[in-house]
C-alpha cells in the first residue's frame, strides 16, 4: 500500500513503493545524524530504511 503522505526518492529500501515515489510504511521515525546543524545543511535520515534484498531478508 502507498502512503501519499510520506514521499520518497530512495528506490533501495524495501518499503519505497516501486513505480510510485512514496513510502509504503504508515509512519517513518526521523533521525538528526549531527550535533551541530545549520540552517543550511540537510542533517535528518530515515531511521526505517532497510535496504532492499538485504541479507535479513528470507524467502
């Protein structure tokens, strides 16, 4: 299923929905990967991306 409210670029995770550029999870946790963050610089990442066909992963 695609959630329309959460968009995404970042077609190696498992839970990116393909031909859609949307998240397939109902809610995603946001991490801040810096302690000094400026006005300027992107410094959030998804804290549920999982890569797809990782090792995790069984059949």
């Amino acid at each position: 299923m695609v959630n329309k409210s959460i968009e995404c670029d970042v077609t190696s995770c498992k839970h990116h929905a393909e031909v859609h550029r949307y998240c397939t999870l109902n809610s995603i946790n946001i991490l801040n990967n810096s302690d000094h963050v400026t006005a300027s610089e992107k410094c959030t990442d998804c804290g549920s991306f999982e890569v797809k066909g990782s090792c995790k992963e069984t059949p």
